[in-house]
C-alpha cells in the first residue's frame, strides 16, 4: 500500500511539473519582445514643414521662369527644411541646413542633389524658400517632375548665418553638400509618403557647378558605398581656378562692378580661409586697399580687376613666387580627375563672368583620362542666358541616364 501512494505521488508530482513547465513557458512567450532603441542619426538635428504647392501652383512658379518648363509640371510637391551636422572651414562642428523638397507620388523616385548657384543674403538661401530665390523656382520645378530634391544652403546660410559662406572653396561646398545627403538619407528611412529607388544625381550652375563637380568629386573618393551616383550635370562652373585667377590678373575684363565683387570674394575667401591673413595693401593699389579694408566685398569697382592689383602681386603671382597663394588657389582646381559617372559640361560660349576655357578645359582633360564626359556649349549664351539650356538638357540627361 506503501509503494502505491509513492507511485501515485510521484505521477501527481510529475503532472504538476509538467504543467508548471508549461505555464512558465507561456508566460515567457506572452513576454514583448526587447525592442531594438531607435537608432540615433549620425547627421540629420531636425526637420520641418515649410510649405505644400499643389501641382498648379508649381506650374505657375515654372511659368515664370519660361513658358517651355510649365509642361514638364507632373506632381505637387511637400518642402521641409532639415538642419544637419557638419563641419566649417577650420574642422569645427557646427549646425548647417538646406530644403528637401518632396514629390507627391506614390511611385519610386531619384533623388537629385541640387547645388545652389552665388546668392548674397541669406534670404535667397533655399531652405527659407522666398518666392522667386532659386530654391523655390529650380527645387520646385525638379521636385514636381517626381525627383527627391536635396537643395544644400552651404555654410554661411540659414542654420550657419552667422558665419562667413566659404565663396568657391571647393572642400567645404562639397562636405555641406555631402553631409546633407547623408542626413536626407536619414530623414528618408522608413517614410511612407515618398520612396526613394537609392538612385542619386547631382546638377548645379554657376556657384553651383563648381560645388556639384566638387561634391561629384568628394563622393567618389570618400562615400562611394554610402550612394549611388548615377550622374553629374554642371552648369558654368570656374572648375580650373588657376587659369582663372591668372586670367583675370593679367586680362582686361569688363569692369562690372557686380563681377568684380565676386572675384574680390574669391580671393578674400582664400586669403582667410588659407590663413594668409596680408592686409589689402598686399594685394590692392589705393584707393581701392583702403575701400575694401572698410567694406570688403561691398566696394565698388567698375574699372578692369587687372588694374586695381599691385604690379608685385601681380608678378610674384605669375613667377610662382608668392607660392602660399598659388597653392590657394590650387587647392581649389577640380577638373583634373577621371569621374567614374557620366559627367555633362553646360557653359555659354559667350560668358563674360565664368569664363567658357573652364569647361572645355575640365572636358578636354578628363576625356584624356578616359572618363565618360560631354561637353555642350551654348552658342552666343552669356551667364544667365544659358540657363534655361542647362536646365532642360540637365533634365533630358538625366531621364536617360535612369
């Protein structure tokens, strides 16, 4: 009798075991899972709506700028600005910002990587998106063709006012424009509203070609993994700085008191940027020195720019002897290099401010080193004439380069 109560103790004791087993084996599945913490975005601070245009305000918008563009009006679009990581001229961290404009379309899309042309007030920077700024026209148009549009305000605009904009430095207009892809590629992960095919293009004109061949550049040596580049298309860029500056110290140009001040930028840029930090009188004879100590770029010089240098500066410039500034300037050149993507040149034949020999300078050279560029002068085009050229091929190369 003993014996069977231990035997059936033992079966109740392993019945209760068993169902203890199980009870705690589902209490352990009705668990949540342990969920992943957000991961946290290496580039991309925030983001905010700026405005929506149905599909018929952007075709007024393109209207404005030619007739001809209204037609290629296929979407409304979503603008945000987007505020970014980066670094300024010097290595140190700061906060940059640009608009990312989004098509309304439930189709996959490209992003295009639009570098903005020179603007002189922060106003016209794309992520305020004033009626009639660049950003607002060109971003607009692009955007409602069904393209992602990631438009860089570079340093010194918006979220980086307050700061000098680094005017034609090659390294800091590509990083700006770099890391603003990298944080519009944060912003896109796992959106619904749009979707993005990783196809990447990158366009600008005048300022902006500069920045866009540069940007092309610095994401073939130091992102290729992170984006797939599909194409370049460059408007009018001064991509050989070193025939530029010896062209404009030693040619009679046309005294616009308008593209002396750029030139004036340019060289001031370098000068602070390089650390030359030589008072005007080392470059400038008086009056001009002493007018552009007081209000810098501002000074108006409507005579040739060649007439306003010191004949030292001129001379040691030209016999390579004031080397710290001929290395400046070299820094700077970006056409001497094989892209790996098809590359498209546009540059009117007839432009007084950028001169055409960029173009065909940076064409002749990397079609000697094997790339795949082209080259498409526009017959008679002056600066802002080419434009429209640039823009409607720019749109057709990159169609066909899908």
């Amino acid at each position: 009798m003993q014996n069977f109560t231990i035997v059936v103790f033992q079966k109740r004791l392993s019945f209760l075991l068993v169902w203890t087993l199980l009870l705690l084996y589902s209490c352990k599945d009705d668990k949540p899972l342990p969920i992943d913490p957000p991961v946290e975005n290496e580039y991309l601070e925030e983001s905010s709506v700026i405005t929506e245009l149905t599909q018929q305000q952007v075709a007024q918008k393109a209207t404005a700028l030619n007739p001809i563009l209204a037609g290629y009006v296929k979407n409304g679009i979503k603008v945000y600005k987007i505020t970014y990581k980066t670094k300024n001229t010097d290595g140190t961290d700061i906060m940059a910002s640009g608009a990312l404009i989004l098509p309304s379309t439930p189709n996959p899309v490209s992003m295009i990587s639009v570098q903005h042309g020179t603007i002189r007030d922060d106003s016209s920077a794309p992520s305020n998106f004033q009626d009639g700024s660049e950003g607002a026209s060109f971003g607009s148009l692009f955007g409602s063709m069904g393209y992602i549009i990631a438009y860089p305000d570079y340093i010194g605009y918006g979220a980086s006012k307050d700061l000098p904009h680094p005017y034609e430095h090659r390294a800091s207009l590509a990083s700006a424009s770099l890391d603003m892809l990298r944080a519009s590629k944060e912003f896109l992960k796992g959106r619904t509203d749009v979707k993005w095919d990783e196809k990447l293009y990158i366009a600008g004109y005048s300022e902006g070609g500069y920045a866009t061949m540069s940007l092309h550049k610095m994401i073939e040596d130091e992102a290729a993994g992170e984006f797939n580049l599909r194409a370049s298309s460059c408007g009018a860029g001064a991509y050989d700085k070193t025939a530029f500056m010896k062209h404009v110290i030693n040619t009679k140009t046309q005294g616009v008191a308008s593209y002396n001040a750029l030139y004036l930028w340019v060289l001031l840029t370098y000068d602070r940027i390089y650390k030359l930090n030589r008072p005007a009188s080392y470059y400038f004879k008086e009056p001009y020195a002493a007018g552009i100590t007081q209000s810098g770029i501002t000074t108006p010089i409507n005579v040739s720019f060649d007439s306003i240098l010191n004949e030292s500066f001129k001379k040691d410039l030209n016999d390579g002897k004031d080397a710290d500034f001929v290395a400046a300037i070299a820094d700077n050149d970006v056409y001497n290099w094989k892209p790996k993507v098809p590359v498209q040149l546009y540059h009117g034949d007839a432009d007084q401010l950028v001169f055409y020999f960029n173009s065909e300078k940076a064409y002749t050279t990397m079609k000697a080193l094997g790339a795949n560029v082209q080259l498409i002068p526009v017959p008679d085009g002056t600066h802002s004439s080419s434009i429209t050229s640039y823009l409607i091929g720019t749109l057709a190369f990159f169609t066909s380069t899908k």
